[in-house]
C-alpha cells in the first residue's frame, strides 16, 4: 500500500475501466494528483502491479470518498477492506469527524465492504448514474 503516482495512472485507468460503466478519463487522475490539493490517493501493488486503488477529497472536516476498485482478477481477497482501512487510518486522530460517499442501490458488494467499517446508509440521490439512472445511496461514517 503506498500514496499513487503519476506513473501508476495507466493501470488504475485499466482497473477503473474494467470496474465502472463511466470510468474516469486519465486527465481526471491526472488532475487530481496534481492539481487537487484536497485530493489523497493510494494504490495497493500486488508482486508490482498495482491491483487497487482508492481516494478520497479532504473538505474541511469532511472525507468524502470518490473511488474505490480492485482488478476483478484480485476481488475478494481482502484488498478493498485494505484500502477502506488505509483511507480511515489516514483521517483517524485528525479534525475529520464523519466520512461519506455513494454507491450505487444495486452495489451490494461494495455496500457489504462499507459496512464493515461502520458506515450506514444515510439518505438517496435520485437517478444519480447518468448511464441507467440508478439511484445512490449516500453513506456516512462518524469518527
Ligand atoms: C467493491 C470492491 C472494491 C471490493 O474489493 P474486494 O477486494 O473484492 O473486497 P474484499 O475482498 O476486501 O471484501 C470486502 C467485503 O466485500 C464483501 N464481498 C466480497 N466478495 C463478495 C462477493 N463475491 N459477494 C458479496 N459480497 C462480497 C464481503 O462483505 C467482504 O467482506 P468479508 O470478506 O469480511 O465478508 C470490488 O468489488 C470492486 O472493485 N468493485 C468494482 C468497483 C466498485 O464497485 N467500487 C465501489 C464503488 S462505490
């Protein structure tokens, strides 16, 4: 587990691409390594291939998490609950008092994942997803 860089973004496109419906584009990670001050990002490498990776937006006295993905290849060996650990232990002991983020309705993965670490099902955005309208589900952890 190590802080992203630059050079990993290649891979992370290649796990986001083959986790999402609306993958980010390269210069969305681009901008937010280099440009987003607010933006901390990591990667889990598994014998050097990055295999995970997560992130979050510190906002004030808010995280909120903008992704999280494993490669299909490495699912459910424990890396996603890796990288929600990291993502807590990075924010836990400062002024950070909730973490939040969406899911979608039908992720019951990830939902299962999340609730492992405490956080509970808050409220809905509506039709969030562009590509099927799928509803969010808005979740939050309180330190
Ligand atoms: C969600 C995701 C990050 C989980 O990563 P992972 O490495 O497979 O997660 P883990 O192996 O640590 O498993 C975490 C929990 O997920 C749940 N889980 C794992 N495999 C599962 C399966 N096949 N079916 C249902 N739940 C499962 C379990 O609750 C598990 O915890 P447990 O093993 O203590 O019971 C991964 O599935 C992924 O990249 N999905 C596509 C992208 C995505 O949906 N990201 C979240 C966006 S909000």
């Amino acid at each position: 587990m190590r802080k992203m860089k630059l050079s990993d973004i290649d891979s992370v496109i290649d796990i986001e691409k083959n986790s999402f419906p609306i993958p980010w584009t390269r210069g969305a990670f681009m901008a937010e390594l280099k440009n987003n001050m607010l933006a901390r990002y990591c990667v889990v490498e598994v014998n050097g291939r990055v295999v995970g990776y997560g992130g979050m937006w510190l906002i004030m006295d808010e995280a909120h998490i903008t992704n999280i993905a494993v490669h299909p290849e490495y699912r459910g060996r424990g890396i996603g609950t890796k990288l929600i650990g990291a993502l807590i232990a990075e924010v836990s002991g400062t002024n950070i008092y909730g973490m939040t983020l969406e899911v979608r309705r039908s992720n019951i993965r990830a939902q299962k994942l999340y609730r492992k670490f405490g956080f509970v099902p808050c409220g809905v955005r509506p039709e969030y997803y562009l590509d099927n309208r799928e509803d969010a589900i808005i979740m939050w952890k309180t330190m």
